[in-house]
C-alpha cells in the first residue's frame, strides 16, 4: 500500500488528478494479493496525507470488480494493455468464484 503525503493548498481531487496511475496502480496490485482470500473483506489500497490529515481510499470486496473495471478504462486510455490484462483475469476469476458459490 503506498502512502502520499502533500502540505499546501491542494485538494484530494486534485491529488487523485496527478496520481490516477499511481493510484490504479496500487489498487489493481492490492486486489491481485488480496482477492484469492475470501476472508478479507476490505482492502486498504492508498493514504493520502494533506496537511498532516489523514485519508485512507478502501475497497470493499464487493467493490473489487468495479474497482477493476475503472482501472481497466484507465489503463486502456494510458495503452497500458498487459495491465488491463492482468484486471480481466482477476475479474474471471472473481466471476467464476462467485457463480461457483452460487451453485452450492
């Protein structure tokens, strides 16, 4: 999980502007180490400290494959295609896990 820390005059939109690759990027990295264990309910994916405040971007598992999805339009606007990849083999297996479980 990566923590950013900022002081002066900017706001968390414009931290999340100037970061979104930084941002995708640990998102898709905490979901690729966390979403195997059905136990973890919420992943923590970045801090962001403005101005000695603390804020904390979290993910809810139910969240997991929107969460990818967002990062897969993001990553296809930045070419950044082994990574889209990479988000709709875990979004498979999340849906396979999912129906599996629906059956029994």
């Amino acid at each position: 999980m990566q923590s950013l820390k900022f002081n002066g005059d900017i706001t968390l939109d414009e931290v999340f502007n100037q970061h979104r690759i930084l941002i995708y990027d640990n998102v898709l990295d905490a979901i690729q180490k966390n979403y195997k264990d059905s136990t973890i309910e919420e992943i923590k994916v970045v801090t962001i400290t403005l101005n000695n405040i603390e804020y904390s971007i979290n993910l809810s598992r139910s969240k997991f494959v929107s969460g990818l999805e967002n990062a897969i339009s993001f990553y296809e606007a930045a070419e950044e295609y082994e990574k889209c990849q990479s988000c709709v083999d875990i979004i498979k297996d999340l849906n396979k896990k999912k129906k599996r479980k629906a059956t029994n």
